[in-house]
C-alpha cells in the first residue's frame, strides 16, 4: 500500500496528455472557421503546436460578442481587443495580420500612388464600423471616411464605385474578393501596409487550471513547428507564391516579447 | 405580440446594437494614425477610461490634454493606448519610446534616472465597498490601521506599501476586475477616481449599481503623468518642449475649459481633481 502512495505522488499534478485545452474562436475566414479544411490558419497552427507537444485542444466557434463577454474562457485572436475586459495568465502569439488598402483598377486609367493619409484626401475610404481609432485625428486631417457594418458590403460597394478604398486585412480582403468576385479577383488591387502588423495569439484565462503550464507546452510546441518546418508548410498553404509578408518571424519574435508574461 | 414578446424583441434589438459595433472592431484593421509608416515619436498611453480610452472619439481627457499640447508646440506623435503597464514597459525599455502616458506605473529608481515625469492631472479618490458585504460601510476616518486584515483590490503596479505596513491584504487587479471581485466579495475594498468607477458602473453594473458605495473621506489623489525617456534621441528637447506647451495651455486658459468640457463644467471640475500647479 506504502508504495502505491509513493507511486502517486511521482505522477505530475497535471499532465498535457490528461487534459483537453478548450478554447474559443470566432468564425473568421480565412484565420478561423468551420468550413475550412483544417479549420483555417489559426486553427491549423494552433493543432500542430499542440500536436508538437502531445497536447489536447478543441477550438469552439462560438459569436464574437460572447467570447468578448465571457471573462473566465480562453480566448484566440488579436490579444488587443480582449485584455482590456479579461486577465489572462499568459498570451502566446502564433502568429501575425497585416492590413492593406484594396482599390478596384478598372476604374482608374493608372496605377494609385498611396504612401501616407495625404495622398487619401482625394479619395472615399470604406473601412468596418468601429475600426477607425483615431477619428479626430484624421477628421483633421481632412480624411473621409464611409463606414459599414460587413466585409462583404465593403467589397461590393468598392467594385459598385461607392467607395474608392477599403482598408481591410490582407488575408480577409483576399478571401473576401475571391468569393465575391472570382472572375475579376484581379482587378482588384492591394497595397499592404507594413506597420498595420498585429499578433494573433492563444490567450488563457488568469484563473484556467495549469494555465502557466499549457503555456509553457503552447511555447514548446510553437518552437518545435518552426524548428521543422511545419509551421512554414501551413502558412505557405495560405500564403503560396512567396507572398508571407516579409518581416513575419521577426514581427512573430517582437510581440513574443511583449506579451512574455 | 404580447407585451413580454415585445420587450424581449426590443432587449435583443438594443443588445444587437450595443454589441454590433464591437463585433465589427476586433475584426478588422485596427486604422490609426501610424499605419503607413511608424512615428519616430511614439507615445503609449495606459487604458484608464474616462480619462485614456479608445472608446471615445478623443482618446480621453488625459490624451486630449497631451495632444493639445503637442499641437501647440508642432510635436508630431502618435499615441496608442495600450492596456497593460509591462506593455508599456516593455515599448519604453525596450524599443526606447519616447514617451508613456498613465498612472500607477511603477520604475526602479535606475530606471526613473532614465525619465522625465510631467504631470497632466490630478484626481481625487475615493475607496469603494460593496454594500451586501459591507451595509455599515468601513470605520475609515483616513487612518488604514483601522481597516487591517481587510483586502484590499489594488492596480497592478500600484505602490501598496501603506497598506501593507497596515496590516491589510492586497489583491491586484485592473479596475473591472477589481470592481468583479468585489461584487463577488473576494475584496472587501478597492480605491479609484470616482469618475472611472462611473465609467463601470454605468457599463457594466447597471442593476447593481446602487450597492457600491463610496467611503468618506477621500482616500487621497491619483496623478496622470506623462513620462518621457531620455533614451529616445529627443527625448530631453521634446520633454522640454511638450512641458512648454502644456505651460502655454495652463496660462491661456485651454486646459481648464477642457477639464470642463469632459468633467461637464466647472464645479465637477473641483469635486473630481486638484489644482495642477
């Protein structure tokens, strides 16, 4: 009986291969969706780390306003729009967005040159309601903005002449006009905005059990599909033809700074 | 339709319109003033609503007060406001921005040698209790001692030596939660601006709004400060030059009709700050 006792005090507390990790994602095409094989980016990513380590994790879809309010789940996406009603025990970024302005060519006898918010004065700016942080800013500037409520409205009233640009995410955008349009996706041009980069990360809850722990594994296994080459092949899988925005593992290694908590 | 039908109709409309819009936000771009190129200027602010907040139009009272000033002086920055104060941290010591915006941020003394602390605001404050726990309120009369070995709900970096000299315990939380735990009688009591306890209260306590109470009398005053860094190759000339500015909006008068403005005139002015000079 004595030796039984030792025996289980030699098995961890917790063990990554016990435990299913449950967290929460909102149906976001191309990064996060039912429909996608795979699941898409995000969710591809997230199971190889946790394949790398042996750990359990089922994504939930659930709506984007539940996830915001639940204060005690786990939660995947841009940590920015989360941490300021939720505290987590850690937050690990996977991986990055990057945001570009789309213009339908067809409608200009030239290529458009936009290197900053003056060059935009000219032009009607569509953008997703509640996107714009700096409003007053660039009301002063003089910069006219049209908002909507969907993506898909976006696209339609920039093919329609509605609007001139749409600031959208890379990915998003793409995924976007190739369903809409797919016989004219390229007529529709994107200039990517290299400091609009920004993390997509797994953030675990201050009060989830072990959270500290799975972080720890999380890490690991994010290291390991880089180290070998996993990680590469998914993201070339939404990304083919060279297009990863440059930059991506250095800005993936910034944001890993500043969260490392 | 019945009129509970109806009312259940119109709950889910008003829900759908409360929510939409933040549905909408942590989808897309997040479209800000350095999106082309970054600023070589670069300030973060602390997210303290009302005061520093993405959720208003101006950023806040505190960013209002900060870009004011900038404009006067022809500085050109950008300001991110940022919710947690290692994040902040982690842009000053790290990637050597120039300046932070916030309260309750906490330095080693090598590091405040590398800073220059300008204060932008001064805010009363008070301490909270949840009435459930607490009907009689606390014996406060402005001596902790006499709130020992009860909990206290701390900010993150605040500086808790007082009241642990007191003998009170400390929990560490941002606002909301502080104001979560004491709901859930986790902490017997927290302190604040009672302007941003408001904010939370109105959002996201509105049936329970009523049980937390305010302690007299006050628990002392808070300031925002924005903190420049040495480090950055103009962070001592543009220190000097915002403090200019803010000087200039002091004396001219801007400063004062925009604590007005947010405070909602000039007698909430004096029940929620202090004189900055």
């Amino acid at each position: 009986m004595i030796y039984l006792r030792y025996l289980l005090l030699l098995i961890p507390l917790w063990t990554a291969q016990a435990d299913i990790v449950v967290l929460e994602a909102n149906e976001s095409p191309p990064y996060w969706s039912n429909s996608l094989p795979g699941g898409g980016l995000g969710s591809e990513l997230v199971q190889a780390i946790s394949d790398a380590v042996g750990l359990q994790t089922q994504i939930n879809f659930v709506p984007l306003s539940r996830m915001i309010e639940d204060k005690n789940n786990n939660d995947l996406g841009n940590p920015e729009f989360y941490m300021a009603q939720q505290e987590f025990a850690a937050i690990i970024p996977f991986a990055i967005t990057e945001a570009a302005i789309f213009y339908y060519r067809p409608r200009y006898n030239h290529a458009l040159k936009l290197t900053g918010f003056n060059d935009l004065k000219q032009y009607r700016l569509g953008v997703l309601k509640g996107t714009l942080i700096d409003r007053h800013a660039f009301e002063q500037m003089g910069l006219h903005f049209e908002s909507s409520y969907a993506q898909a409205s976006l696209f339609k009233k920039l093919k329609l002449g509605r609007i001139d640009l749409v600031f959208e995410i890379d990915l998003v955008g793409r995924q976007m006009i190739a369903q809409l349009f797919p016989e004219q996706k390229d007529d529709f041009i994107r200039q990517p905005l290299p400091n609009s980069i920004s993390p997509i990360a797994i953030m675990l809850d201050a009060e989830y059990p072990h959270a500290v722990e799975i972080a720890a594994q999380y890490r690991k296994g994010l290291a390991a599909i880089i180290a070998n080459g996993r990680y590469q092949q998914i993201v070339e899988k939404y990304y083919p033809d060279g297009q990863l925005p440059s930059g991506w593992f250095a800005n993936l290694q910034r944001f890993q700074q500043l969260y490392s908590f | 339709m019945n009129i509970k039908k109806a009312l259940t109709r119109l709950t889910v409309m008003l829900l759908v319109m409360v929510i939409y819009p933040v549905t909408a936000l942590a989808t897309g771009p997040r479209i800000k003033q350095d999106l082309f190129t970054p600023n070589a200027n670069s300030i973060y602010a602390l997210d303290f609503p009302p005061f520093i907040t993405t959720e208003l139009n101006d950023g806040g009272m505190a960013v209002e007060l900060v870009n004011t000033a900038l404009q006067i002086e022809k500085i050109s920055a950008s300001i991110n406001i940022l919710p947690l104060p290692r994040m902040m941290k982690y842009y000053v010591l790290q990637e050597k921005a120039l300046a932070l915006i916030g309260n309750h941020l906490s330095f080693t003394a090598d590091q405040q040698k590398e800073l220059i602390f300008i204060p932008l605001l001064r805010l009363k404050e008070h301490y909270y209790v949840y009435q459930p726990k607490h009907p009689e309120g606390l014996p406060w009369q402005g001596d902790l001692k006499a709130l020992a070995k009860l909990v206290y709900g701390a900010n993150p970096e605040e500086d808790v030596a007082a009241y642990q000299q007191a003998g009170i315990q400390v929990e560490t939380g941002n606002t909301l939660t502080l104001m979560e735990k004491l709901k859930a009688e986790k902490i017997d009591f927290m302190g604040n601006s009672e302007l941003a306890v408001n904010w939370f209260l109105d959002r996201n306590f509105s049936t329970d709004k009523a049980k937390f109470s305010k302690l007299e009398p006050g628990a002392g005053e808070e300031t925002i400060f924005i903190i420049f860094n040495k480090n950055h190759p103009q962070g001592e000339a543009l220190a000097k030059q915002f403090k200019q500015g803010l000087d200039a909006i002091i004396a001219n008068g801007q400063y004062k009709a925009l604590l007005e403005k947010h405070f909602g005139g000039s007698e909430a002015v004096n029940r929620y700050s202090l004189p900055l000079q």
